[in-house]
C-alpha cells in the first residue's frame, strides 16, 4: 500500500448480524481511540458485495480491516473468508474473527483460512481494545508508514 493513506481514519468492514453485537464491537473501537470509519454489513453475501464493489457497493471504500463473525445468513463466515483468501485482491486484507466459540479457532485452522486475529463472543470490551490497539500500530507501521526500499 501506499502512503495515500497518510492522514485518513482506518476503513473497518464489520460483518456482524446480530445488531447488539455489532454496537458492542462499534463501542470498543470508539473506546479504543482508534481513528476509523466503520461500514456494517449483516450477511456473507453483503460482504461480498461491499469487497467486490459491486451494485450498491460500487463506491465503497476498500477496508483496512474486516471484522467477520462466522455465523451469517446467506454465507457463513468460513464461506466469506475462504473468498477474501481465495481472492488476490482481497488476500492480503486483514481479518479478525468474531464468534460464539473458541472451537472455531482450531477449526480455522485445519481448513488453512488464515486469520489475523479471534475474538469469542461476547466481545469483552478491554481485550477488544487491546487488539484493537495492536492493530493500529500494526496498521500505522506496515500500512501507512511501510519500510522504505
């Protein structure tokens, strides 16, 4: 990535069905103090869309950071993430899973989807925002300010 990025919010894609736990996730990143913008998606195929650009989607902005929760409507989590991996543009996308179990985790894992990050559900507030924080300096020192050649 470029340093286009220099002086905009982080663009977050939140795909996440279940409106508490979507304003639970909003909460802590505003907590956290991390300078982004949040789009929320509530199914596999509107993620797809909104990553595709495509129909209403066509404007959106392209994310920093994909929060997925496993359990959607239309395609699940596991369906969506094996796209984005799939995908060359999409790939390189970060992606942390939001889910009601830790037995996903290893899940994830034997079917080779990488991820960045796995929070179970519930999200508790201070551990979100810990990650949250690792992601920012994670996202301010390989995105915005990348090692110079």
């Amino acid at each position: 990535m470029s340093r286009e990025v220099v002086g905009r919010p982080m663009e977050i894609l939140l795909v996440e069905d279940n409106l508490e736990d979507a304003g639970l996730a909003i909460q802590a990143l505003r907590e956290g103090g991390l300078e982004c913008r949040i789009s929320l998606v509530r199914d596999g195929a509107e993620a797809l869309e909104f990553l595709h650009q495509r129909g209403i989607y066509a404007r959106a902005p392209k994310p920093d950071l994909i929060l997925l929760d496993l359990y959607l409507p239309k395609k699940d989590g596991r369906e969506v993430l094996a796209e984005i991996r799939a995908d060359e543009h999409l790939r390189p996308l970060p992606v942390v899973v939001l889910t009601a179990s830790k037995v996903h985790e290893d899940i994830l894992r034997q079917e080779q989807l990488a991820v960045q990050g796995y929070m179970v559900k519930p999200v508790d507030l201070p551990k979100f925002i810990a990650v949250v924080k690792q992601l920012r300096q994670f996202w301010l020192k390989e995105v915005i300010l990348p090692p110079l050649d």
